[in-house]
C-alpha cells in the first residue's frame, strides 16, 4: 500500500527509519533520543530497532552534541541530531556557525560533513520561555548551511530522507504546533527536491510567501479570502537557504502582490530578504509594495500572549487587505 | 553604607615547578634521573628506547624549533600576516606527536607545527593560512591531521566525535596494534576553561572514547597566567570527568613521549581516555601581534629559557654518547636548509586566483553562490576589457 494517513511526526519518524535502513551510516544523536523517542516522539521505536549506537542518548550539552557529530560526520557517519527546543539551540551556535558551516570550506572541499540538525520551532502550543522561537535567519544568514523547514507529513516524510542524503550540512526545522496534523502521504511518488518551493494553493490576486507553521494558516487565510472573492496564491517556500528564486519570483509576477508569513519577528527575519529580493527582481510587475506580517519585535512572550504575538488568520487577511488596498 | 567587596583569594601558585607528580626521566642538565613514583610506570618505555630512536627525536626537535623560527622571521619579513611560535614547547608537541602511529588522528589548535612536523604535514602547508591564500592548506585525510582550529575548544569535540566513531568502525581494541586507533587533541591552559572543552571530557568520558587530551601548560593564556583559569590543575581535574590524568614535564621530550605513547596505548586498546598536561612554557610572544613584556617579568622567562628542552636532551644524548658531533653539524646544515626551503617556498606561494574565493563553500551546487559567482566573473572581466581597449 503506497498511500498511508500518518501525523507530520510519524511521517518524520518513518523517514528516519527509511534512511536508517537504508544507509548503515545514519546515526541518531540528542537528548532522550532513545528510550523515550526523543520529547516530541519523533524517534520513537528507533532505538529499539536499530540498537544504542545507532540511536544515541547524548550527556545533556548541546555544543557537545554538536561538536561530536562534526567529528562522526569526518569519520564517515551521518549523523542526524535532534536540538530538544528551539531556543536550546544557542549552546551549539558556535560549533554550527564556525565549524559545521564552514569546514567544507576551510578544507578546500577535502572534508564532507553530512549532518543533519533537526528544530522543532515555533509557538503556539502554550509553553514556557524559550520553547517557541523561529530562529531560522541566524542559520539562513549562515554561508554553508542548508536551511529547509517542512509543513506537512508528506514533506516530513521525504525532506527528512533527502536532508540525510545530502553531502551539505542542514538544519532542518519542525513545525512542532504541526507535529499531530494528519494527511496522506504517497510513499512511493517521487518527492519534490529539497530546495524547491511549492505552490500549495493557486492564485491569481496576491502571493502569500511563508513555511513552516505558517503555511496551514496561509492556506486558511486563502480560503477565507476566497469566500470574499480574493484568489490568493499559497507558496510554501520548503528552503530557506538556498531559496527557490523561480518560484517566488514566478508567483510574484503573476499576482503582482507579495505578503510573506512567518512566525519570527520581522526585523530582520526571512521577510526582509524576501522583500528585498522580490522588489529587486519584480519591481515592473509589482502593484503594491511587500508587506510583512510576523512575530513582533519582542522575546517571545509569556503563553498568555501568544495568541496576540502569532500571526493569525486575521492579522494574514488584514495585511491581505493593505496590500489589495494599493 | 559601607560595602565590603569580597574578591578571590590570590591563588597564584608557582608557575615554574611542576611539583612531585610531574613525570620527568631528564634533569636540566642532561642526567636520566633515578625511578621515582611518578616515572616508574613509564620507565619501561624509555629503557626501550635506543640511539637511533634518541636521535631522530632530536632531530624532530631542532627541524621544529628553526621551522618555527622560520615563520617568525617570514612574518616579521611582510611575508605572513601572523605567526603563533611554539618555542618552548618542541618537546611536549615531538613527544606527543611522535607517540601517533599512521592509523592515530590528531586535532590541533593553532600552535601544533610540531605535531603537524611529526604527522608528516609539510611545514610550508602550514603557512598558507597565516599568509592569507588559505584557511589550512593540507588534506586533513592525507595525514590525519585536522585543520587548524582558531575558535578555542571547538577541536576537542571534533576529536571526541571522531573518536567515537572509531569504535563504531571496531578499529579499537582489536588485539590488532597495527589497526587499533586513538585521537590525540590539542589545547592550551586557558582552552580548559571553555565549555566545549568540558563538554568534550564529558563525552569522551560517558563513551569511553579511544582518546588522549594534551594540554600544554605553557602557563600563559595571552596575558593571563594560568591562575586565572583553574584552581585545580587540568591533570588533577580529569579525576572529576572519570579518567585518569597525568603531569608531565612538557620540556622533557622522553618523559612526554612515553606518557603519551601510555595513553594512546591504553585507549587504541580499549581502556579509554587519559589527559595529559604537559607542564611548559611559552618562550616567545604568544603570536608576533604579543608584547609579552606587558605582562611579564624577565626573570621568569629567565628561569623557563634554563629549561629549554633541545639544550636538554642535547645534554642527555652528550652524557649517554647517543651521537657523536658530526650528528650534530650535520642537523644545523640540514636545519638550514629546510630554513631556506620553507622561506623560498612561502615566497612563491601564489595568491589564489580571486574568482575561486567562491568555491567550496558547499558540497551541491548552490544558487546564490554560483548567480554571485558568474557575477563577480563577469565583474573582473570587465577591467580586463576596458585595459585591453
Ligand atoms: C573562543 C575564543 N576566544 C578568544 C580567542 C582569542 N585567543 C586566541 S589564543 C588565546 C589564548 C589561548 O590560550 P591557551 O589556551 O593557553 O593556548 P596558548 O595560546 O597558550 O597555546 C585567546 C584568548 C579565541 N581564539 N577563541
């Protein structure tokens, strides 16, 4: 049977699997990985399959479970390692920002890191500090590094296994508020390459650029919109780093208005790169300017807020709104 | 109100003695020093060792020391932008170097032109990345020997990862000595203060990984003396991560050797990591951008010079008759012409060709690398344009 109906996480799971059995090489690291399945069960059952040197319960460190997979990854190994939260990540930032994204180039193409670095990010499942931050341009802003977030299970699913056969490094972001939303997935058709955009929902009005968690809300934003007679265009980027140039740009001359979605603050974040790039390249087939809609400019506030810090359907169509106002 | 400020304690501690359990087989002046308690385990491995051995190991250390001396000049000379001089600390880096065998791995910092000497690393290869043209300019693989590392720590959980999967690959503590291997990783005092390097023991320590840390005391972090980055010496530490460390007095290149080649022994076979600090000393600036005499005093570089460790194993090989002294007019000529080699070699090291500042960034071709290529090619081609009308 080809088609299954799984979770994002199961998709993610058994794409694990998949590349587990077939590359000897791959190997699990992080914290509670094993036993438990990791916090988020995404590698569940894999340690009792594949044994405990393939799936790693590391001490509790992150740049040391870095650091130690940059030296497996020169021995030869693929480690996939598994950053508990987000906003754990910082630990490691030095070992991914010197080291993992830069020894390819250092070593004048002589040394191969493989890795993988998988985030679960984003807000909205009501959690303390430091368990919802979207901190994907630090590593997009990163030479070196790969960077591709996935959306749903079928992405999960094939994303996950083409991140472990690529010979670059790679962070690879989780939607974790997405991790239970179920779809089908074929198991069989032939993915859609790692670095390629996808337009998830036609439309001929306006572009709504975004990924990750955001892409769902999106496709909500289009279809409420739809019912006033606005036809957005959904595009889920998938890669962060490199982006799909054509697509976006594609979209964008069709529509002629861009909003990009994201959970991370605007400041800085992948919105301003995008509207940069977009206007640079669109500027003659641009009927309004590109808006932005996005976390505010603030640490990630105390659950009580989320609702209000998080993009939502409204604040999408409200922008929406500006930008069809031009 | 009066605020009372409590500061540490003083704790400078003498940064000249190594104190009884340093490992040490030779005294300054060249005399093998009787068995004690903390040389014995290590005796074996010295008797074993003959003048032929004695020699090629002094050679090591005076090629090190006018290599060395060498990239100092060629700095001073425009040629290198920067030079970290090992002086000093020949013995520690030959002694350690010398206990890897082909199959071993050894991850440096920044100042290991000995061990890299003694891996078989072509010493104008280490030049390149002082000079600018590259960021390393050897294949780690060719002789096992990883790329320099500037950030302080980040080596040594490489080392430990690669360690680890040496016992995936079952090439440890096979019963095999030709085939089982072990990881040599390098720091410095002040390295032990960061948290990789912690992390790294850890690791190393949960996993039992086929893995020796060398850490050379040279007593000085820049300008802070070693007291300012541990209380408890870093082989006095290694009891709290769960493996054994060792004091070794890093001007002794027998004692150091055999130390290491213990290590490496006990990990290649199985029994996991082992620290070692090697008690030196930095004779010169900590690179040629230091003023040493900022921060310290004369007399103690003084006290550390009457240490040095080529004018002691000189003296050793004198008293044991170990060479005759041709040997020793034959080294300096041949010193001296790997002097003129390396300088002659660094002034004809090319600058690279600018458009390759774009290769290799990633393993897969990458677009925004390639559209910024063609970019920038195209952008010299049009000076070349405009010159040729
Ligand atoms: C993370 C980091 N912080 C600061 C520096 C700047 N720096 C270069 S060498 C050095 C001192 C290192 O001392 P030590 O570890 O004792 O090694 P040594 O230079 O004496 O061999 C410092 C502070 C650095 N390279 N990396």
């Amino acid at each position: 049977m080809s088609t299954q109906r799984m979770t994002l996480a199961k998709g993610l799971n058994s794409g694990l699997r998949k590349a587990m059995e077939d590359d000897p090489k791959v190997i699990l690291m992080g914290e509670d990985v094993g036993k438990l399945g990791g916090v988020f069960r995404i590698t569940e059952g894999l340690q009792k399959d594949f044994g405990e040197d393939r799936v790693i319960d590391t001490p509790l460190a992150e740049a040391g479970i870095v650091g130690t997979a940059i030296g497996l990854a020169m021995r030869g190994y693929r480690p996939v390692v598994e950053i508990q939260f987000d906003g754990f990540i910082y630990p490691a930032f030095d070992q991914i920002v010197s080291q993992v994204s830069k020894m390819h180039y250092r070593s004048l193409g002589a040394l191969k890191l493989p890795m993988v670095i998988r985030v679960p990010f984003g807000g909205g499942i009501g959690a303390v500090e430091h368990h919802s931050e979207s901190n994907e341009a630090y590593f997009a802003h990163t030479a070196g590094l790969r960077v591709v977030a996935c959306s749903d299970p079928a992405d999960a699913y094939w994303m996950i296994q083409q991140a472990i056969a690529s010979d670059d490094p790679v962070i690879f972001y989780e939607p974790k508020r997405r991790y239970h939303e179920r779809a089908e997935v074929d198991l069989d058709a032939p993915p859609v390459g790692l670095y390629d955009a996808r337009v998830v929902r036609p439309g001929t009005d306006l572009t709504l650029l975004t990924y990750g968690p955001m892409v769902k809300t999106c496709v909500q934003a289009a279809e409420a919109a739809a019912t006033e007679g606005h036809s957005l265009e959904v595009v889920d980027l998938r890669a962060l780093s490199p982006l799909d140039r054509k697509t976006i740009f594609d979209s964008a001359k069709k529509t002629g208005r861009v909003v990009v979605v994201h959970e991370a603050s605007t400041f800085l974040g992948m919105g301003a790169e995008l509207a940069a790039l977009v206007q640079q390249e669109c500027f003659y087939h641009l009927e309004a300017p590109v808006l932005r809609v996005g976390g505010y400019n603030l640490p990630y506030p105390p659950s009580r807020f989320e609702e209000h810090f998080l993009p939502d359907l409204d604040r999408v169509l409200d922008t929406v709104d500006r930008s069809l106002a031009f | 109100m009066h605020h009372e400020t409590t500061v540490a304690p003083s704790m400078e501690h003498d940064i000249t003695d190594g104190g009884p359990d340093m490992v040490q087989f030779v005294d300054g002046d060249g005399n093998r020093l009787p068995t004690c308690e903390a040389n014995e385990p290590y005796a074996q491995i010295v008797e074993d060792m003959t003048s032929e051995d004695a020699r090629s190991m002094y050679r090591d250390l005076v090629l090190v020391r006018r290599m060395d001396a060498e990239g100092h000049a060629l700095q001073r000379q425009g040629e290198l932008g920067l030079w970290p001089s090992l002086l000093g600390q020949e013995a520690a880096q030959v002694g350690a170097g010398r206990a890897l065998r082909p199959q071993d791995y050894a991850f440096p910092g920044y100042r290991e032109h000995g061990v890299a000497w003694c891996r078989g690393v072509d010493p104008v290869n280490l030049l390149g990345m002082f000079r600018g043209v590259n960021h390393g300019g050897w294949d780690s693989n060719q002789n096992n020997f990883h790329l320099y590392t500037i950030v302080i720590g980040n080596q040594m959980l490489h080392a430990t990862g690669y360690a680890m999967g040496m016992q995936r690959d079952g090439v440890v503590g096979t019963g095999n000595p030709d085939r089982d291997a072990a990881v040599m990783a390098f720091t410095g005092d002040g390295g032990t203060a960061q948290g990789d390097y912690n992390e790294a023991l850890v690791f190393a320590s949960v996993a039992n990984a086929p893995l020796v840390f060398f850490i050379q005391n040279n007593q000085w972090a820049i300008s802070e003396p070693n007291y300012k980055q541990f209380r408890i010496p870093p082989y006095q530490r290694a009891r709290g991560f769960g493996f054994p460390g060792v004091r070794v007095d890093g001007n002794d290149v027998l004692a150091v050797y055999a130390v290491a080649k213990a290590a490496m022994d006990a990990a290649r076979t199985g029994q996991g990591p082992t620290l070692i600090e090697a008690f030196t000393y930095r004779l010169g600036a900590h690179t040629t951008s230091d003023d040493p005499t900022k921060y310290r005093s004369a007399a103690e570089v003084d006290i550390w010079r009457e240490k040095d460790p080529i004018k002691r194993m000189r003296g050793f090989m004198e008293t044991k008759g170990h060479a005759d002294p041709t040997f020793f007019t034959e080294l300096e000529e041949e010193a001296d012409e790997l002097a003129a080699r390396i300088r002659r070699e660094c002034q004809q090291m090319p600058d690279p060709e600018p458009v390759t500042m774009f290769d290799k960034v990633y393993v897969d071709q990458h677009p925004v690398i390639d559209a910024e290529r063609e970019q920038f090619a195209a952008y010299q081609a049009s000076f070349v344009q405009e010159g040729g009308n």
